[in-house]
C-alpha cells in the first residue's frame, strides 16, 4: 500500500505539458467527439495526417479517458443512481477484482475511482426502481467483506460545461465553434423505437463509430441507421457525443482535478437556478450533477490550478449564497 501511494506522489509531482493544438483538439472533443478529423484539422489549422496523428497520441498517453454518449435516460422512463462506495484500507488490491465484477453487473453504466472520501463511483441507470434495488443488492453482496460505507443518490440532471480551462477565451474564439452547456431541455417521456435501441447501444459503446460501419453492425441499411441516429439527436435523447480526460491521473500543466459534494438550501432570494447559472458561468466547473433530497445535492468536477485556486472559487460561491450553501 505505501508502495502504491509513493508510485501515485511521483505521478502527480510531474505535469503534463500540452501543446496549443493539443489543448484545441481536447476542447473540441468534448463539445462533440464526432466531429471528422478533417473539420478539427480545418478549425485548428493544421493538416488532416498530423491531426489524425496528435489525436492518436492523445488517446495512447490516455489523456483522453474514453468516448461517451450522454443520453437522457430519464427521457426514456429509466431511473439513475450514483451509489458511492469506500472500501476498508486494506483491500486496495482485492478491490480491482470485486470493480471487475461489478461491471459485468446489467444496469451498471460506469465506474469512476474517486482518490478522496470514497474510492469508486457506480452509475446505474434501470428502467424501474425494483431493477435499482436488486443492483444494490448484487452490489451490496459483493463488497459486503471489504466495505466500509457507501450512500445512494438519485440523478435528477447530470450538466456538462465547456472545458474553459483548457483555453483562454481569445484561443476558443479562434475555433469558431458554438460552447454550449450541454444539458437536458425536455421532461416529457420518449418512446424509444427497436431500432433506435440497437443504434443506442451500438453508440454507447463506439460513439466514434462512422455510419458505414454502425450500419453494418447494426445490420440496418446506411440511409436506415443515418435516420436513426439523427432522430435520436433531434428529439434529444442523445444530448452529446463527447469525451472525458484524465486529467486526475496525469496533471495537466499543474491543473488538478477536484469531487466537490455540495448541499444547496434555496429560499426566496436565492434560487437552485442562479445557483446552477454561477457553476456553468465558472471557469473551473467542468460538469455538475444535482441529486433528489439526500445527503447531497450536488456533485461538482472542478480542474483548478491549484488548491489555492480551488478555495478561492468555493469562497466566491460562499460569499455569492451566503446563508444557503454547505460544501464538503
């Protein structure tokens, strides 16, 4: 164990150094990671073989984590939980076994490690609360020898946010692109067609995946799948195609990454929406989840240079809501 840590002190003490056009590229993948090479190329200025290049780069040094479609399952009737868990400290290595296991767990969407309080975060997304229950029970019964605590929480909305910190606003001018917040806009129930599942779960797994080749795999014909995909991003069930970083294992030019749980108190001064607006206006903000009543109400991903910087944004957001927030 103290092996392990020393190993994760030396990662942390070396910064990774990213070019201009490297820093560019990331940006433009996490607005939508579906976007041709040749456009990228086009947008940072630069030949389609050394972005092609830079980009595999990219993903062989895993500072691009992996390629994601955020789809609204609440739009599609499904229930999403975060079940955050710690294990017992000394089970480091016994723990890597039990994660593996629960992957394999249908229902279970993701699996983030966590460095502070907890050690993994499970996302579970089922299309009833009886499904949630018996993967907390599956889970529960795994761990139940080398765990120590976990808690529950529902998602009511998961937002992501452009990734400011990765550029000034001059050097994201320059890619003449539209930085949207991505979040759900819709609460009305969809109702998903059989062929739309197979290309969802066909993206949930190959987001990169060209329309020739999901065609094929989906067996469906190249006009068929293009229809689908589209009617799947016109009616808003996938909200994004967008990759993640790992910027928590290999520390971008000094930038850290931080879990923030907060909990939000709003009265008639101070709304959950001006709340919302300030984290999505932030710099540092890198995505948000805001939960049902629980022990939190939200999770906030926060890149900052330093922990300096860090207490300086949750102090600006103390002294915005004064009476109204509790951070841990």
């Amino acid at each position: 164990m103290a092996e392990k840590e020393k190993n994760k002190e030396v990662m942390f003490t070396k910064p990774l150094k990213l070019s201009l056009k490297e820093r560019k590229i990331l940006y433009l993948l996490r607005l939508n990671c579906r976007m041709p090479v040749s456009e990228i190329a086009k947008k940072i200025g630069s030949s389609r073989e050394l972005t092609q290049y830079t980009l595999k780069k990219l993903i062989e040094k895993k500072i691009i984590g992996r390629f994601f479609a955020l789809v609204d399952y609440n739009r599609l009737g499904y229930e999403r939980y975060y079940l955050l868990i710690k294990f017992k400290n000394n089970v480091s290595n016994k723990s890597d076994e039990f994660i593996k296991s629960i992957k394999k767990i249908d229902g279970v969407r993701r699996i983030y490690h966590f460095f502070r309080s907890f050690d993994i975060l499970i996302e579970i997304a089922c299309p009833n609360i009886n499904e949630v229950d018996k993967i907390f029970f599956e889970i529960k019964n795994l761990t139940k020898d080398i765990l120590t605590k976990y808690y529950s929480l529902r998602i009511l909305k998961k937002v992501y946010c452009p990734t400011k910190f990765l550029l000034s606003d001059s050097e994201i001018k320059t890619l003449n692109v539209n930085s949207e917040i991505i979040k759900r806009i819709k609460d009305e129930q969809y109702v998903i067609s059989e062929g739309e599942k197979v290309i969802l779960n066909e993206l949930h797994d190959y987001p990169r995946i060209s329309i020739t080749e999901l065609s094929k795999k989906s067996k469906f014909s190249y006009n068929k799948t293009k229809s689908l995909v589209e009617s799947l991003i016109k009616n808003k069930i996938i909200l994004g195609i967008m990759t993640s970083f790992n910027f928590s294992l290999k520390r971008f030019e000094g930038l850290n990454s931080f879990e923030v749980f907060l909990r939000f108190n709003e009265d008639e001064k101070h709304s959950r929406k001006s709340f919302e607006e300030f984290l999505e206006r932030h710099r540092y903000v890198s995505s948000y989840i805001r939960f049902t009543a629980s022990v939190y109400d939200y999770l906030v991903w926060i890149y900052a240079p330093h922990i300096n910087d860090l207490n300086d944004m949750l102090s600006k957001i103390s002294g915005a809501f004064p009476d109204n927030l509790e951070i841990f």
